[in-house]
C-alpha cells in the first residue's frame, strides 16, 4: 500500500498545481464579474442613500413616490413593492414585504461569494498537500540516486511552489470575499433605511410632511 501512495504522489504534485491554477482562473472570473455587478448595484444604492438623506432634510416623504419609479436600483423595486402592498392593504404586512424582498435579492448580491470563501479557506491546505506529495516524490527520488542531496533540494523546491501557489490563490479570494461582503452589508442596510422611510409614509396616509 506504501508503495502504491509513492506512486499516486508522483502525479498527485502536479495534478494538485492544474487544480490550484483552475482555481485561480475561476476566482479572477468570479472577482471581476462582482466588481462589475456589485460596483453598478453600489452606485445606484449610493444615488437612492444620498435623496434619502434629501428626503429627511425636507420631511417631505411623498418623494419616496418618485424613489420608487426607479427601478434600476433595488431599494426602488422595494419602494414600489411596499407603496403597491400600502394602497391595496394598508400598513399590515408591510414589514414582511420588505423582508422578503430583500430575501429575494440578497441572492443575486452573494452571487459566486460562497466560491470565494471556499477558495480562500481550502486553497492553501491543497497547496500544503502538493507541497507534502512534491516532498514523499523528493525523497523516494533520492533514495533511488543514492543520496544525492542536490536530488532532494531540488525536489523539496520544486514541492514548495504548491504551497506558494495555495496563498497567491487564496490571499486575493479572502481580500475580495471581504470587501463584497461589505458592499452587500451596506446595501443591505440602505433597504432597511428604505423599509423604515416607506413604514412611516404608509402610516401617515401619504401624506407630505
């Protein structure tokens, strides 16, 4: 059976190298695709937070009327939703609109951040088992060349790029899966400014002031 593992390692560095350069492919894809997505969904969240600000400057809450025709950005698409639930059935239920609106969307915003974390977590321990497999390869490779120490630091180099390769694939998944992250909390917590505006609309009858 050792022997059998002997021979399983002396492919198994390679093959765990293509799987960390896939994985990198695949990140790099996933990375750019939600800075596109995300970077448009964060801007026009940007617009609707600052004419809320306007909104509560003014106390004038019938604007949300308008916030809601724009349905480029989420928190537009909550507005009309909610303003649609308020005139058909008044203020119950209005609550549980939002919520499942957000459920709805939240989807779409965490879109491939699942792959990020895996990647980021896992890609250094398959980088660590390239790494062990370059090793067992190195020494059996030295065994067989009757202790030529050069045999076996070349090996043992060559075994530890796995590993590098496992953090440069990692490092930038984990930095990116944070930062998304962040963008979603935020504009996670904007439909919630958006849900608390809408509540005190309805309550007042859409009434201005």
């Amino acid at each position: 059976m050792t022997d059998n593992f002997f021979a399983i390692a002396m492919v198994a560095h390679e093959v765990t190298l293509w799987l960390l350069v896939m994985l990198s492919v695949l990140s790099l894809a996933f990375i750019l695709e939600r800075l596109f997505t995300l970077g448009k969904v964060k801007r026009e969240s940007v617009k609707v937070s600052e004419r809320l600000r306007e909104i509560l400057q003014s106390n004038n809450l019938s604007e949300l009327e308008d916030l809601g025709k724009n349905r480029q950005s989420i928190e537009g698409r909550s507005i009309a939703y909610g303003l649609r639930h308020a005139r058909e059935n008044g203020v119950n239920g209005l609550e549980e609109i939002f919520s499942a609106n957000a459920l709805n969307e939240r989807p779409m915003l965490e879109k491939y951040l699942g792959f990020l974390a895996t990647v980021g977590s896992n890609a250094p321990f398959i980088g660590l088992l390239g790494t062990v497999f370059g090793i067992m390869d190195a020494f059996r490779g030295m065994a067989q060349s009757q202790g030529d120490a050069t045999a076996v630091m070349l090996g043992i180099s060559k075994a530890l790029v796995a590993t590098a390769i496992g953090l440069i694939v990692a490092i930038p998944a984990v930095i990116a899966y944070n930062y998304f992250q962040k963008q979603v909390k935020g504009i996670l917590q904007n439909l919630e400014s958006v849900k608390e505006l809408t509540l005190a609309y309805a309550k007042s009858g859409g009434k201005k002031g």
